[in-house]
C-alpha cells in the first residue's frame, strides 16, 4: 500500500467518530482533538493557513536558541502539519511512522516549498491540482520530508508533538486575542 493510501486508510477509520470517541492511536486522536479545537477557536480554515504556519514556524525553528525553543518550535510545525492533514485527509500518525522508515536524502525546506506548491496549486485547481487526490498524494509525501526534517532538530516527536499540543489546545483566543490565556 503506498504512503498515501496507508495514511488516508487510517484517517477514514476514524473521521466520522463523533465527539465522544476517539481513535486509539495517541498521534490520531491529538490530530482529532486538535481539529476540534481549531473548529472552535476559529472557526473553518483554509488549508493554506495551516501551510503558512509549518513555514512560520520552520522559520523559528532555526532561530530557536534553547532545548526547549527547539521543542516548541518542531511541537508547532507539527501542529500546523496536523490540522494541514486533517484537510486533506490523511492521518498523521500514519505518516510520523512512515517517514521513520523512510530511505533517501531530504530537505525539509524543499519539502515546505513542495507543499505549498501543491496546496496553492490545489486551492487554484490549476496544474492537475484540481483533482483532490493528486493534491492528498503530494501533501502526504511531502509531509515525510518535513516530519524527517523535524526530526532531525528533536530526535523525541512523540514529546515535541503532545506537550505542545497540550499546551496549546489549552488556549482561548476567543477570550484573550493577545496571548490565549483563559
């Protein structure tokens, strides 16, 4: 089965849970958790927000000067790269352990500019974007290069992703637009 199939496989297992479930997976059910949490913050995005915060964040991820910044920062890349997924329908988890046994050379930043190449172009329905599933197949590969990338700033995902993710899905921008705090 290939990258895409696998990950899109294990994202309808679950998409149509309702709010009491979860799947059993830990990095599925934070991508579910984080989708609904972002539903209600927000309100619906569109998938290119999310792209523009794996950039932002990449970005302060080589400026980040300390462990913890380090952390924070490959935390919130994969944040973003969850709720960029969930749009386009493929599970997350499913990738992170993909790209653990992934072969060949990478750059995260070329995948960065790969994705949003394909989420642009997606968005535009231009250059055979405008069928959905060329844009999932694009999107789930490059995803691989920036989990790889990641990776090789904090060799721990599992505490970069969920500590982060905790921290932020305890934030109210609906109460406090400068910082989140409830």
């Amino acid at each position: 089965m290939s990258i895409e199939q696998e990950s899109r496989y294990a994202f309808d297992a679950y998409a149509g849970m309702g709010p009491a479930h979860l799947p059993e997976d830990r990095w599925s059910a934070t991508q579910v958790l984080l989708a609904r949490w972002e539903i209600e913050q927000f309100g619906y995005q569109m998938p290119a927000y999310a792209c523009l915060g794996v950039g932002e964040e990449a970005g302060e991820l080589l400026e980040a000067q300390t462990t913890e910044e380090v952390i924070d920062a490959v935390g919130d890349v994969l944040i973003f790269a969850a709720q960029l997924c969930t749009h386009f329908r493929v599970d997350l988890g499913t990738l992170v352990r993909l790209a653990g046994n992934a072969t060949g050379s990478y750059d995260m930043f070329i995948a960065i500019g790969k994705l949003n190449h394909a989420v642009l172009k997606s968005a535009q329905r231009i250059r055979g974007y405008d069928d959905r599933e060329r844009a999932r197949i694009a999107v789930a590969h490059c995803m691989i290069g920036v989990i790889r990338g990641v990776a090789s700033f904090a060799s721990d995902l599992d505490r970069a992703f969920f500590s982060t993710a905790e921290t932020v899905m305890k934030r109210n921008w609906k109460i406090n637009t400068q910082n989140g705090a409830a």
